[in-house]
C-alpha cells in the first residue's frame, strides 16, 4: 500500500550516510488490535515504501532493515511461513518501484533454512537492481551478528589455507605471515555487506533498548535512537525525529570535539 504523505524536510545539518532500523513491534500492534501477530507483519511491511521514500528524500544513502533473524526461528510455524511468504511478494512487488526510485537492494544473513522460493524471488530482486546507484537497501534476513562474524572468521581462514589465495594476500600486503593479513580492515571486509560504512545512526521502535544481536561488529560508534512507536506506526516524520536527534549528537570517536571543555 501506498499513501500520498507529504514528505517532510530535515533541518540543515549532517544527514546520516547509513541508518540500520530494528522494526520492532510488530505483533504487539496486531495484539492490540485482537488481530494475529502476521497481521502486524504484514502492516509493518506496508510501511516500508514510505520508509524507503522518506530516507531517499532525506539524503541517506544506504538503510539497513532488520527483517529476521537467526533467533527469530524460535517463533510458532504459523507466524513463520506468514512471515517467508511475506518477504517473498515483498522481493516481487516491489521490483518496479525499486526500478522506478533507482534503490539496490542487497540481503544480509545467512541463506540456510530459508524457504527456496523466497530465495529465487530475492536472488531475482537483487539480480535486477543490482546496477541502480541511488539508495541501498539492505535487507537483514535470517541475520545474527555472532554468526556473521563467524562466517567472516570461516572465511579468513578458508583463505589462509588456500595457499594460492594466502601467497596473493602476503604479497599484496608486503607481509611475511598469514597472522599479519588479520586486522580490523580484514575483518569489516569479510562480513556480509564489506564494502558498506557503518551505520551512523541505529533507530529501535517498540520500546525494547537491545541490540538484539543486530550490526555488533559495525555499530561500535553509531548513535542510538530509541522510540516507543510500535514498526507499523512509524512513519516519515518518526524518522525526521531520529534525524534531527542524531544532528543534536556529540560524535567524538574517542577524541575530543572543538567545543569539548579544555581541563588543562
Ligand atoms: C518485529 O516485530 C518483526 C520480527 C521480529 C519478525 P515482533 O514480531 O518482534 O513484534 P513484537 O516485538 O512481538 O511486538
Ligand atoms: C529483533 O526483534 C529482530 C527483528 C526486528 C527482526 P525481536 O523481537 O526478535 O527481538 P527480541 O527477541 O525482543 O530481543
Ligand atoms: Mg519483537
């Protein structure tokens, strides 16, 4: 569903490059209303294309969107394939608006255990706007922060042991030993989208104050906002808030800022 809203604007001031969104909230908004919990799901996914307009509208340059994720299994098989066949017509229905507002869609999590179809739909969804060059949307399915540093470690270490691939590094890096090739840059390469720049800014709603095991590795300096709006509550306007909250933020990255106090 689309609504015709009024895009609002942001004040002059920095505009976060990269926002990560855990969508909270969703089954307490379908219990409220007597509905079952795939009803909120299903609003809350009805919400995303004005989500994706307002970030686009803003400047923001990549949104990272936590769907699902590696514990989410533990939830009842209803609400699970309610769940799968939602992000399969979500990957095809909005092929044309993806096309039409230049948006690339990327999955990050593991493809394990997800249904085949959903898979071909997505893969399908990625394929095709794969070369759009507006915003980035990152789509975090069947994702666990520990087990995507796992998997970077499985990688790393699967190159280590190829000695054609280990030889290439070592020489490309002008070390001497495999141990020398491992760093923060490796790592934060190695995970699954590496050649994104960490979220600046993490928004929560529903009220919980928890990562959730959601970006660990890339959220080590973002700016954490959190909203009691329940996911398909929010809006654009909600999202200007969490804007101009992070243009009122302090960045210091462990140093100082101009302004700081100087206690010499
Ligand atoms: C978030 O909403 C979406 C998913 C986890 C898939 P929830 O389903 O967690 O909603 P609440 O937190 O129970 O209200
Ligand atoms: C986090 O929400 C995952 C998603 C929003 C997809 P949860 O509802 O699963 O988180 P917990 O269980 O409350 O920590
Ligand atoms: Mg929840």
């Amino acid at each position: 569903m689309k609504s015709n809203i009024v895009m609002p604007d942001v004040p002059e001031g920095p505009i976060p490059r990269h926002i990560a969104i855990v969508m909270d909230g969703n089954g307490r908004w379908a219990q409220k209303r007597g509905l079952p919990r795939y009803r909120g799901h299903i609003q809350g996914a009805s919400i995303l294309e004005d989500v994706v307009n307002a970030a686009i509208h803003f400047g923001v340059e990549r949104l990272t969107l936590y769907c699902f994720s590696n514990e989410n299994w533990k939830r009842p098989e209803e609400e699970l394939n309610a769940l799968m066949a939602l992000l399969k017509e979500y990957m095809i229905e909005q092929r044309p608006t993806f096309m039409k507002s230049n948006v690339r869609l990327r999955v990050i999590g593991r493809r394990d255990r997800l249904p085949v179809e959903t898979l071909r739909e997505m893969d399908e969804t990625i394929r095709l706007t794969a070369s759009n060059s507006g915003l980035t949307l990152a789509l975090a399915i069947n994702y666990g922060a520990r087990q995507e540093i796992v998997d970077a470690v499985r990688r790393i270490v699967g190159e280590m042991l190829d000695p054609e691939k280990r030889d290439a590094a070592l020489k490309t890096a002008g070390v001497d030993s495999a141990e020398k090739l491992v760093d923060e840059n490796l790592i934060a390469k190695r995970l699954y989208d590496g050649d994104a720049p960490d979220p600046d800014l993490f928004i929560r709603t529903g009220g919980e104050q928890r990562l959730s095991n959601y970006l660990l590795w890339q959220l080590s300096y973002a700016e954490l906002w959190f909203t009691d709006v329940l996911w398909p509550d929010f809006t654009p306007e909600i999202l200007k808030e969490g804007i101009i909250a992070f243009q009122r933020r302090h960045r210091r990255f462990g140093g100082l800022n101009k302004n700081d106090s100087d206690l010499r």
